[in-house]
C-alpha cells in the first residue's frame, strides 16, 4: 500500500481526513489531563487499538509523541507508563474501555449501543438452553451497521449482565444454560427479589398495582386462550417493570442477571401449549392482592413460595428444549462445540 506521504498510509486517516494518530493522541492526551488515566497507568498498543477498533500502527506514534510531550514515559518494553512511575498501573480491559469510549467525538462515532442492545440480548438469550455458542465482533458490527467499538460495548454490558463471557483466547462466548445455572439462579431470586418487593410496595401507592391485577385476572378468566404473548407481557410486567423503579441499582442489577427462569419459560412458550402457566398466573395475582390490601409479608411469602415452586417446571421445561433444535442464528453466532474453542 503507498504511503500518503506523512509517515502513514490512507488506513491511518480517520474519515475526516487527518491523520488517526493525531486522533488518537489528542484523545489519550485529554484523558490524562483529566485525570481519568491516573498517574502510573499501563499503555500498551494492543489493548488500546483493540479497545478503539483501529490498527497499532497510528496507536504507536501517538504514544510516541505523548512521550516527546512528557505526557507519558517508556516502560522498559512494557509500554508506556502515564507520567513517570516505577510501579505500573494495570487497567484492565473493561475500565479502558470506559476510559477510552466515553465521549470520544470522531473516534467514537457515537454511542449507539442502546439503539441494538436488547436485540443482541435477544438473540443471545435465545440460543442459550441450545448450546454453546460464540460472538464475532466485528460481523455483529457489521450486521447493526455500527462501529467496532460499540459493538465491544454491547459485548461489555452483556457480560456485566453474565449472558456472555471472555475465554482465555479472549472470544466472546455465549455458554449453554445448565441446570445448576437455573436451580442457582432460582436461588438467588428467592433471596432478592422478595426483599426487592417489600421496597417497590414503600414506593408505591396501595393503588398503584391495580392496573396491572386487572391485566392478570383477564388472562386468568381467559386461560389458555389468552395465549403465550400475553403471559410473556405479564410476567414483564410483574418482574422487569415492576423492579425497575428500585433506587438500589446494585440490587437491581443482581436481580436483572438472576432472571434466567423467565428466559426459560418464555423459549418454552413459544414452542408449547401454556397450559401450566395458569398456577403461576393465580400467585401473582394473589401478590398483588396482598400488595394491594398493604400485606407486604403475605406478598413476599407468596412470591418466595412461588419461586420455590416453578424450579422443578424450569428444570422440565430446560430439558426438553435441551433437546430441541437451535433457532436460526444470527450471522454474528457461530456454534462452540467440545474441544474446539476453549
């Protein structure tokens, strides 16, 4: 490939037309200027290149140019270290992430992860009772139509969320459902989430859940024939929606990646008839019931005993999609089998 002229070739020039390095320089330079690569901090060009989705080769001069400025120092074939330091600060990949895309203009190209994040979940948590399965980034770029750093920022957020994972040859892997999965997180729902229901209720009106009692008894007085994207909307209504207002995000986030059971009967009604479903439908609206008439123990009993109740249905209903054939994958999901991708 000819070179443009000015020590870099046309892959270097960021779609503006200057010079990615500089790009890249002026980027890392603001954020050590504000603090946020402390004093001491690790550069290396393979994580940083990875992190922005470009080539080392404009990630190198940047560097060396930040060391002309005094803005960094070489690390003895570590790379460079943020100022001058003899002991190192290793980021790891996840907080470089944050520091290096949040707000970064041009080198960004927007953060538009949240316009495809709840479909790349939707498709992840799809094929999980099916297999094991592994995310190409760069073609899950490609398929939205977005850049590889909001892409890796997607595959982030999943991660935080447990739905997917990094190998030790630093894949995305989406591993398979198993029944210990689902008897541990069954576990954890009965030990948050009826703690979670005493601080929605605290929040709320007692006239606050009649809407959605109206909604259950509907489907109750029309089961089956309501079908399974009514229970679908429900048991979202009753789990996500309601959860949603928690002021606790930690707590929030711990119930959001323990909900795997609602995953499992959601892929099992689309397959099936919803004819057990119809218990479940009568204890939420006892819940709500109770949360009504302002008998929050009575609601955080039922719920707890309803959770302990439907993990022998969950563990039926995962072994017989177990066996089933996986849905069509996205273009992004190519199937791990033993052996192969470990």
């Amino acid at each position: 490939m000819a070179s443009d002229g000015a020590g870099g070739t046309g892959r270097d020039r960021d779609a503006g037309g200057a010079f990615l390095y500089a790009s890249v320089r002026d980027l890392l330079a603001a954020r050590i200027r504000q603090d946020q690569l402390p004093p001491g901090a690790l550069l290396k060009e393979a994580p940083i290149s990875s992190q922005l989705g470009i080539s080392r080769a404009p990630v190198r001069r940047a560097l060396a140019l930040l060391a002309q400025d005094g803005l960094v120092t070489p690390a003895a074939g570590q790379g460079y270290v943020v100022g001058r330091s003899d002991l190192p600060l290793r980021l790891s990949p996840r907080r470089l992430h944050e520091i290096l895309t949040a707000d970064t203009g041009d080198l960004d190209r927007t953060a538009s992860w949240e316009r495809i994040f709840s479909q790349v979940a939707d498709a992840v948590t799809s094929c999980m009772p099916f297999g094991s399965f592994r995310i190409q980034e760069a073609e899950l770029g490609d398929h939205y139509n977005v850049s590889r750093t909001v892409a890796r920022e997607v595959l982030w957020r999943l991660m935080d969320r447990r739905l997917v994972e990094k190998n030790r040859k630093s894949h995305w892997i989406v591993g398979q459902l198993t029944a210990r999965d689902l008897r541990d997180t069954l576990q954890m729902r009965r030990l948050l989430e009826p703690e979670a229901l005493a601080m929605v209720a605290a929040d709320r009106s007692l006239g606050g859940f009649d809407g959605l009692l109206r909604d259950i008894e509907v489907a109750i007085d029309s089961f089956p024939a309501c079908g399974g994207a009514a229970v679908d909307r429900l048991e979202e209504a009753m789990f996500v929606d309601m959860f949603g207002g928690l002021r606790n995000s930690r707590l929030l986030g711990s119930i959001r990646r323990n909900q795997l059971s609602l995953l499992v009967a959601r892929l099992f009604r689309r397959r099936f008839p919803i004819i057990d479903d119809g218990a479940a439908l009568r204890e939420y609206a006892r819940i709500l019931r109770h949360l009504g008439q302002g008998q929050i123990r009575q609601a955080q009993a039922v719920l707890h005993d309803h959770l302990s109740r439907i993990e022998a249905l969950a563990l039926a209903r995962l072994r017989v999609l177990s066996l089933l054939e996986a849905p069509d994958m996205t273009p992004y999901m190519t199937p791990v089998y033993r052996g192969q991708d470990g």
